[in-house]
C-alpha cells in the first residue's frame, strides 16, 4: 500500500516555510511512495513565486545535499558552492538579475530533476532619472531606472507617443530615444504596453525646449516685403501667425537664430506669434504695424465721371477708393507714387477714402462733386403735352426731372448746357427737380398750363397688371373732348361712365403698348407696359458686376417669390481670361442644387477667343425653389461668384398663358340656335388647355349645352359626360364663367366631328355669351 510521502516532520518544515513567506506563494510537487525512507533526490517544493530578481529562492525536499548546481532559465548555472543555504532538506539562493521565466533544473549525482511549475519574477518598472532634464527636440534623451527592458513605449506631456521600434537603445536600465517635434515641457511616462498597461511616471518634468523671440522689423512694415524675426531655437518654428489671421507656413529663410519672410498683402496689425510643432504659441511683445500710403489728391472739384489723379507714396497699396455715399472710384494707372480714379456716378462731396488690403485707411481730404445750374427754362409758361428747354452749366450730369405732382421723366442731355423735355400732361405748376446721376438735386420752378383735350391725369402705377384681353380702368380728364380710343393704332372697345372709363386691351397686346386718347381738339399717347400671353422675361439683377470668390453678384430674395416651378433662371456674361467659373450659392452661401450643374453648382466656361458662350439657362425646380426661398438669413436669394466673369444681367423667364378669343358676342342662345366656333380655332391646341366660357343669365336660371359640329354632346369630364351647364344665380349674377379642361379625349371628339367646320356649338336658354377663348 502506497502512503504519502510527506510526513509530519516535512509538513512542519513546509508550513515553516509557508509562514516565513507570506508574500509569495511555494509550489509544492508531490509523489505517491513508501513512507520509508529513501537515498533519491526528491524536490517537493520551491518558491516562492513569483519572485523579486536579487531575493532568494527556496527548495525543500530530501537528499538535497546530492544536488551538484542548479540551472535557472536562460541557462543560468549556479553552482552548490554559491547556494546560501544547503542540507538535506532545503536550499537557499539568490536569484540573478538576468534570471527568464521557465522551468527550473536541479543537478544531481543521479541525474536532472526538473520543476513542474516555471518560475516566475515580479518585476516593479521605474524611473530614475532624466538625462538632459532640458532638451531640445531632435535631441536624444536617456531615461534610467528599472526593468526598463520592457517598455513598449515611452510617451510625453499631451499624448505625444514614441515606440520601441523607434528607440535607439534600450536595456533593463536604460532607453535612449530622439525627443519628437511635437514634444512639449512636462513629465514623461513609461508604459509596457500590455492589454492593462503598467505606466509608470517621472517624478520630475522634463524641460522642452521651445523658440524665443528677440526682435521682429521693421514696423511698419510694407505690405509684400520682407520681414525679419530675431530669437533663439527658430529652426523649431512650423508656422508664423500675422495680424489679421494670416498664417505662414514657408519662409524665405529659417535658422536657429532667424528667420524671414514676405509679408501678405492683407496682412493687417498685430502680434506675431511662432508655433513649433507642439503648436506651443510663443508671441511677439509688439504689435507689428502696416505701412499706410501717403496721398495728395487734385482736383478736389471735379464732376461725376471725371478723373483725379494721386500722388504720394506706397500707392501701390491701395485698394479701394471710396468717395463719400459709399461709391467706390475705379483705379488706374497704378503705380507706387501715382494713380488715376474715375470718379463713379454715385460719388457725392465729402471725405476720399483710400484703403488698403491690411483693412487701414487713409483720407485723402475733401472732395466736392460739381452739381449743375440752371439759367433758363423756356418757355415759363408752358402748356403741359409741350416741350420745354433747359440751358445751365454741367446738365450732363442730369439723368431725371420731376414736375410738381411727382412726374418724372429720365432724360438723356443732349449737352452739357441744354436739357429738351415733354412736359407731361399730369404734370402741376410748381418747383421743378433736376436730378444728378449721384441722386443729388436742383431745383427750380415752372408754370404749366393743363391741357384742353382728354387725358389720364393718374396712369396706372408699377404695381398695376394691365393684363391684354381684360379690362383697363383710368380716371380720364376732360372727358367730354373724347371721340375715339387706339391701342398700337387700332381702335379699340370701351365705355365712358361719368370720368371712368373702362378701356378693352386687345388680346395680342404685350409688352410696350401705345394707348392714345383722340379728342376732338388734339390726341395725346400713353406708353403702357401689358402683360400678354407667351414667355414674360423679367430682369431681377443688372450689372456689370466683374465677380469674384466673395465678391458676388446678388438677387434679393424677393425676386424668387411667387415664381412658378420650370421658370428659367437666365445669366448673361462676359469672360476676361481664357477661361472663367462662377458658382451659384443660395443666401447662406451654400450651392444650389441644380441638375444640370451636377449639384456642385459650378458653371465653367473656356471660350475666351471666340466669347461664343455669354449665356446660361438653369430650370427653377421645385427643389431649386424650396433650397432658394429656405435659405436666406439676410434677405439673399441668389449669390453668383467666381472668377473671371462680368455679370451682365440675370433674369427670370417665366411662360404664362395665352388666352384666345375663339367666339365674340354677344349671343342671346337658345335651343338650336347657338354660339358656334369654328375647328380652326382648336388648331395647335394643346391638352390640358382651358376653354372658358364668359356668359351673363337672363333669367333665374339657365342652362347651355355644349356639343360638337355633329351636334353630339361633348364628353367633359366636369360636366358629367352630359354636357349641360346649369346655373341658378340670376339675382346676384355671382356666377358669369365656366372653365373647362380640353383633355385629348375632348380634343379628339371635336376634332373628329366637324363635317361643316363648326367645332364648337352651344346651345340652351336664359344666356346670353359675351365670348369663348382657349387658354393655351
């Protein structure tokens, strides 16, 4: 029977070892034996584990006193002469400071016993010292300490991390590594880069250094020359911050000790502040300060559209003249101690502002805008419908007169000292206003005598649709001197009821249109602006506009409202170079998504030499409009940059509806006999077009029917396929209209049923129809 082999004197001496050992733990191998004793070597212990590398190690067993050395991993063999302790039952050494993980080996006469379990070693990192504590990035540094031998990576203050891999020396007491660029002054820590990592961290900082500034000239310093910055460690600096946001990443020249550059043009004051690559900001004490030009400016007097010429210095730096009002002059002939500016046609007297791109200005003094005089009007009387002539000094600066009652009418003079007008038949006895290009006035007066035959005192104001086909209502004067009414030299319907008169716009008015009033003692011609039927093309910005990235053309948002889905947005330009781009932004300056630009909103043209592209169509969708009208913070509705392009004009073409008169009245209808149209007049109909009916009732009810040339009933779907229309509203004649789509069932019905070329015919009771029309 086999009994253990550990008996009460070993497990003594193992729970004496046991307590003497607390802080590890003793692996134990046992073995089934006899109890009796033996003269083999047995090992039935060591530790404990794991162990500190320089304590000592611990085997228990019997016949211990046979083992000759024992080998630690990797190969450590140390000898029974170097044991601390060595008897029977136990032996003692010191574990090696090179001693690995692994499998223990015990020598004897007998031959190898090896240890079922490795041994182990706790192994506490840390740091000593940092050598230098001051360093210049770029520079090699050495960390001292402990079991240094296995960091993984060794990382500086604001996570700045250097690996093993890039190490130039590492041992269990040392690492040796280049400090990066990015490195800044703080403790540095030491990580094994487990799953868990130990880090372990300096107790004291390390000292990084970083670029001093000494001096930075000149200042003021000119705009595109050289500026000069002095100091210690410059060779670290990675950018150069300058007032105004300008950021400078290549220099003319860079040492430790300086480091040069060209100055931007819109550089503006301030500090200048240097980043190494830690992005540590080192700034400057002193503002650096732009140059200004000096300037002397003649004439001082001068008209709107005449040139001054400044001299002074550093001109070249300008670049922007603003004449007082906000107008800015046009520059030419620029050079540093010389320039021309146009004087713009907004200029007004005041101060000269000259500005450069560093956001400084400089006054150039007062500048006094020449405004006409006015010697003479005559005749003084005048009779309104009459001409009058104005003689002065400088009229060519006139560009508008108002007669008393707020008549304006543009001019173009046709000199510098004389003015030749129509006075307005509305215009009243009173001050007469001359108006100059910059919107600055003169005033004189002038008596005028109202006229004898019939006018309109009050023609329809802007806002007014005067719509061709409908009705236009004027207030007349001297009503009673009107014989006849013409629209484009033909005479047309109307009816005088007292001063009103209700006057019929034909239906192929549009546009400009001449309306004249014949009066028995003279005529007088109105030009009115009708809105007819086909594509109506309405301008929403007027350049030029020489357009830049930032410097756009811009249409209010109030030019997008009310615009029908399909309108065409359509820009008019011009190309300076050999190519040119625009960009089209919504009010937040975001692209417009418009499908035939890709949705990046790019318009590119490279026609230079032939200039055979000047313009561009763009379809306003649903999506296009709801991206317009949504985005428009600061009343922008359309915002057009880019380079290289004049902006000429951009406008909105929409379609609107024709409408066509197919039958006149009036026509009392009854059964049989009836309003009859002709087939003809369904020529290039479309489908979906309107067929509207203009109808009065006779009595309190009526009733039309409407049917095609066979006289069959035409199939409208709103009509129920019966064709009747049935109205009972003769006391308050609130219904006088019906509007019926022509769908191509309907189309083809009429088309189809026309053997003696009637093709449409209504008949019925109690109507009376005024006309029919196609809206197509």
């Amino acid at each position: 029977m086999k009994k253990n082999r550990i008996n009460i004197r070993y497990l003594a001496i193992l729970l004496a070892l046991l307590y003497g050992s607390m802080s590890g733990i003793v692996f134990v191998s046992c073995n089934d034996d006899d109890d009796e004793m033996t003269s083999e070597v047995a090992l039935m212990s060591y530790g404990p584990m794991p162990i500190a590398r320089g304590a000592e190690l611990r085997f228990i067993g019997e016949n211990l006193m046979k083992v000759n050395s024992i080998v630690l991993p990797e190969g450590i063999d140390i000898p029974a002469s170097e044991f601390t302790e060595h008897t029977e039952t136990g032996i003692k050494l010191i574990v090696p400071q090179n001693a690995e993980p692994g499998l223990v080996v015990l020598k004897t006469d007998d031959g190898d016993i090896t240890t079922k379990t490795q041994i182990t070693y706790s192994e506490p990192i840390s740091i000593d010292n940092l050598s230098p504590g001051t360093i210049k990035p770029g520079q090699e540094i050495t960390i001292t300490g402990e079991y240094l031998n296995l960091i993984k990576e060794v990382i500086f203050t604001e996570r700045v991390s250097v690996g093993d891999s890039s190490f130039t020396a590492q041992s269990r007491k040392e690492i040796k590594l280049i400090v990066p660029e990015e490195a800044q002054t703080g403790t540095i820590a030491v990580s094994n880069g487990a799953e868990d990592p130990i880090v372990v961290y300096s107790e004291t900082e390390l000292a990084v250094v970083t670029p001093t500034l000494t001096a930075v000239s000149p200042s003021p310093v000119k705009a595109g020359t050289t500026l000069t910055i002095t100091g210690t460690d410059l060779d670290l600096v990675k950018r150069i911050d300058l007032g105004g946001g300008k950021i400078i990443n290549e220099f003319a020249s860079q040492s430790e000790t300086s480091i040069t550059l060209t100055v931007p043009a819109d550089t503006k004051d301030g500090k200048v502040t240097v980043y190494p690559a830690s992005m540590v900001a080192i700034e400057s004490s002193e503002d650096v300060v732009m140059v200004v030009p000096t300037v002397n400016v003649s004439p001082t007097t001068i008209k709107n559209g005449g040139e001054i010429t400044v001299t002074g210095t550093d001109l070249d730096l300008v670049t922007a003249v603003t004449f007082a009002g906000g107008a800015g002059g046009t520059i030419t002939d620029l050079t540093e101690t010389e320039m021309k500016v146009l004087v713009p046609d907004a200029a007004v007297s005041g101060d000269l502002v000259f500005s450069t791109a560093a956001d400084k200005s400089v006054s150039g003094g007062e500048i006094t805008i020449i405004k006409p005089t006015i010697t003479e009007i005559t005749p003084n009387p005048v009779s309104a419908g009459n001409e009058i002539t104005i003689t002065g000094t400088d009229l060519d600066l006139v560009v508008s007169v108002t007669f008393a009652g707020d008549v304006t009418v543009d001019v173009s003079p046709e000199s510098e000292t004389s003015i030749t007008l129509e006075v307005p038949v509305d215009a009243e006895s009173g001050d007469l206003t001359l108006t100059m290009v910059n919107g600055e006035t003169v005033v004189s007066s002038l008596i005028v005598d109202k006229p004898l035959f019939c006018y309109i005192p009050i023609l329809p104001g802007e806002n007014d649709t005067i719509k061709a086909g409908e009705l236009l209502s004027v207030e007349l004067a001297n009503e009673d001197k009107l014989t006849d009414i013409m629209v484009n030299g033909a005479s047309v319907q109307y009816i005088l009821n007292g001063t009103t008169c209700y006057i019929l716009i034909p239906e192929n008015s549009s546009g400009a249109t001449d309306l004249t009033l014949m009066s028995s003692n003279g005529e007088i011609t109105y030009e009115l602006d009708v809105l007819g039927g086909g594509i109506v093309e309405t301008i929403v910005y007027e350049g030029p506009k020489a357009i830049g990235w930032g410097d756009p053309a811009i249409v209010p948002i109030t030019a997008f409202q009310d615009v029908p889905v399909g309108s065409i947005l359509k820009i008019y330009f011009s190309q300076t170079e050999n190519w040119g781009q625009a960009q089209l932004n919504n009010g937040n300056w975001a692209v417009i998504p418009f499908d035939e630009l890709g949705g990046d909103g790019y318009i590119t043209t490279n026609t230079y030499n032939d200039k055979s592209v000047t313009e561009q169509e763009l379809v306003l969708t649903q999506d296009v409009l709801d991206n317009i009208l949504n985005n428009s913070p600061w009343g922008d509705g359309l915002i057009i940059q880019g380079q290289d392009w004049i902006i000429a004009k951009v406008s909105i073409i929409t379609t609107t509806a024709s409408e066509t008169v197919i039958f006149e009245g009036p026509k009392a209808i009854n059964w049989g006999d009836a309003a009859i149209a002709p087939i003809s007049a369904f020529d290039g109909v479309n489908p979906g077009a309107i067929l509207k009916i203009y109808f009065e009732q006779t009595e309190n009810w009526g009733q039309a029917q409407i049917n095609n040339g066979n006289w069959a009933v035409i199939p409208f779907d709103e009509l129920g396929g019966d064709g009747y229309i049935t109205t009972n509203t003769y006391d308050d004649k609130s219904v006088t209209e019906q509007e019926l789509v022509l769908t191509s069932a309907v189309l083809d019905n009429i088309r189809n049923n026309a053997p003696w070329d009637d093709g449409l015919i209504i008949q019925g009771q109690d109507w009376i129809i005024t006309k029919i029309t196609i809206i197509n």
